[in-house]
C-alpha cells in the first residue's frame, strides 16, 4: 500500500481491523541502512537484523507499541502501518453522529512544535478551536478523565495501605507499559490498579456521563483519542464489535498536526478556545500526567487530601519529578509512610521489577512510563529534527563522529 510523509514519519492511511493483536509499526527495508539505532532504543528485543542488513520487528507479539524505534531512526524507516485518517475525515464531513475530539494531557505540550512554536508552548485553547474548526463538534479533554483516574488510583492505594504486607499499586496509564506487563510479567498483574487509563476512562466518560448530558444515545458519539503515541492505538480494537463502548478511532499528535496543516489553520494564530462545559474543567494534578512521575504524584496528592479531609494544604511531592530512570521518596500520610518509586523509561522495568520481586512490600506506589520523558516524548509526538540530530549515534559505523 502506498505511503504518506506526515511530519517526517511515514503512514500507511488504511484503518486497523477491529481485532486486538494487530501490528501498528514495521520497518520499510527498502529504507532501512541496519544502524542498528532502533534495536539499541527497543526495550522489548522485538528488533532483529545484522549491522548493515535491513532490521524488522521480528516478534511483533513482544512489541509494546513505545514507538522509540520509530522517533530515532535516522532515515524514517520506522513507519506506521495504520491509521484512522481517512476514517475521521469521511465522519467529520458526514456529520451523521457527534464527532467528539479527546487530547491526552500532554498533547496541548507538544503540538505547537509542528507550527514552529517553541517547544514546550502551551496551546491548550488553541488545540480546542483548531479542533473545533476542523468540524469536530466537541473537544472533552482528558485532562477530565486523569483527575477521576489520580481519585480512583488514590483510593486504591488507600485501600491496599490498611492491609499489612499488602504488593505495591502499579500504575496503568501508561498502556505501553500494561502490555510489557502483559507479555512479560503476568504474575504480577494483581498488583496493576483497576482503574483503566485515563484516555480509555474520558471514551467511557463521552458515551455515558456526556451522552446523558447532551441527551444523546451512547451510539451516536464518535470518540476520538488525540494521543502521545502508537500504544493506545489498540484501545479501539479492544472493545470488540460494540459502537456504543470505549473509543471509535485514534490519531496520534503528528496526525493531528498533519490534520490542521492540510485545513489551512495556523495554530499558532487561532483565537483560544475555552474548555467544553459538558465535561468540565481539570485541576494542575490532572496535566502532571504528561511527565514521568505526573501520575504518582497526583495519586499522592488526592491520597494525602483524603486522609487529610482537606485539600487545602495538600503538599507537592517533588522528589518524584525529574528525568532520572528511577526515582524514589517516603512521604507520610497520615500515621503511615508510603514509599513511592518511578521508572522513567522501559529500558528499566526489568531491574525495577527485579527489585520488587526480592521484596514485594519494599514499595507501595510505582509508577511505570515506557517512553523517556513520559508521554511528552511519546513515539507518536512530533519529531524535531533538531532532536533527532542529538540522538547518541556515537558508537555505529554508519554516522560520522
Ligand atoms: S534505526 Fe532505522 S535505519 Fe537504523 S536499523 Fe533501525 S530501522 Fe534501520
Ligand atoms: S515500538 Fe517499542 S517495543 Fe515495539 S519494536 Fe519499536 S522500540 Fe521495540
């Protein structure tokens, strides 16, 4: 099938079928130079090929969908073999159901990067009227979703304190990480927390809690993810053949950007657009789930308000932030201390998980992200080019030092 170049990267424009498994990312060997970059950035050994010799993702059933083969190969061979493009364009101009639009937190961090503004610029009202412009009917953020995910993680934690040698809490909103959990730790499952990530939470929220709001049934939502990268592009294909459950279609940051591009609109210059009354507004917890540790620390600071009675002086956990591989604090709630790891990056699962093993009470809150830099550097995330010239390319024969 033919190619389209979308932000540097290149997609195949056909919309996944409805069954879970399906591949999301292959290596175009017509392109591929066997730097070997890919197979040292991959933490699930899902890459083979010789130096020199075209790479593939051999064992696409260990893939975790991370994307970080894709964002640091230097010749784009790395592309994605779905999308939902064509599928959200023919919705969007049908106009036969509501066509919802839900950006993850740390997408309104990074769109700008593809118009030109510095990183880090914060478009969140200019993502919502870009949005609306291009005819989506509603923007329900999932910033939302987060908030009742940090309350719903809290409340786990809680629970799990009161009993005594009670296994750590495991995040779930990192859905790369849940499948590396999947694959290759599933003994440890129970200690993943219930509650589901925020992005597939916000898709049950559309078509219950929004569709009664708006008096509408559930079926005639159309959900879309705006999402940080290629793992949450099995959401859609998990929820079987039912139109009424969980999210329609996704499409990561570059194909939005891609999106706005070809209608015509400068984000950069669009008038801000306020947040959607039907789902409401966010707290500042709520957006710390674009970075690594964002999540541990919103759990804390609901667990400790809970404890409290009072979110009036709910401390910050600092010592959770940064861009360290792991991370680790105690912090008293209440009478109890709870002690709190994060791993930034999946290259360090298995010695985190290793350590947990030796001591299954040693910890009682660890967050996982699979991508460095948490969803802010998530595999479907624009790729500067500048970046990509820094990537450590040092030790391979095919880049001069
Ligand atoms: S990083 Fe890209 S060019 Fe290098 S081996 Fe992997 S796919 Fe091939
Ligand atoms: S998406 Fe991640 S796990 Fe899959 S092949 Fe690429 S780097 Fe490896």
């Amino acid at each position: 099938m033919a190619r389209t170049e979308i932000e540097g990267i290149f997609y195949e424009l056909h919309v996944p079928e409805r069954s879970p498994g399906a591949v999301f990312l292959r290596i175009d060997a017509s392109r591929c130079i066997g730097c070997d970059t890919c197979q040292r950035y991959c933490p699930a050994d899902a890459i083979t090929g010789s130096s020199g010799k075209p790479h593939a993702i051999a064992f696409p059933a260990a893939c975790i969908g991370c994307g970080q083969c894709l964002v640091h190969c230097p010749e784009s061979a790395v592309f994605e073999e779905r999308s939902w493009l064509a599928e959200v364009v023919g919705e969007l101009n049908a106009r036969r159901r509501l066509c919802v639009a839900m950006p993850s937190p740390s997408v309104r961090y990074t769109l700008g990067e593809a118009f030109g503004m510095p990183p880090g610029s914060v478009t969140t009202g200019r993502l919502r009227a870009a949005l609306l412009m291009l005819g989506f009917s509603h923007c329900w953020d999932v910033e939302f979703a987060a908030d009742a995910a940090a309350c719903a993680m809290g409340r786990e934690l809680l629970r799990r304190m009161r009993v005594p040698g009670a296994p750590p809490l495991f995040t779930s909103s990192c859905p790369a990480w849940v499948k590396y959990c999947e694959t290759f730790h599933p003994d440890l499952l129970p200690c993943l927390s219930l509650c589901p990530p925020p992005e597939a939470l916000c898709a049950a929220m559309a078509k219950t809690l929004c569709a009664e709001r708006m008096g509408r049934a559930a079926k005639d939502i159309w959900a879309v993810l705006i999402a940080p990268c290629a793992a949450h592009k099995q959401y859609p294909l998990l929820r079987g053949g039912d139109p009424a459950a969980g999210m329609d279609a996704v499409l990561d940051a570059r194909e939005l950007a891609w999106l706005i591009k070809k209608a015509g609109i400068d984000l950069a210059h669009v008038p801000e657009q306020g947040p959607d009354p039907v789902m409401g507004g966010s707290s500042g917890a709520a957006t710390l789930f674009s970075a690594p540790g964002g999540a541990a620390e919103a759990i804390l600071r609901f667990a400790a308000a809970e404890q409290s009675g009072s979110s009036a002086a709910t401390p910050d956990f600092v010592p959770l932030r940064g861009m360290a591989d792991v991370r680790e604090a105690s912090f008293s709630l209440g009478a109890k201390e709870v002690r709190a790891a994060v791993v930034n990056g999946a290259k360090h699962f298995p010695a985190m998980l290793g350590k947990i093993r030796s001591n299954m009470s040693r910890y009682q809150l660890v967050e996982f992200t699979a991508c460095p830099g948490g969803c802010l550097c998530g595999g479907g995330q624009p790729v500067m080019p500048a970046a990509k010239s820094l990537f450590d390319d040092g030790d391979s024969p095919f880049f001069p030092s």
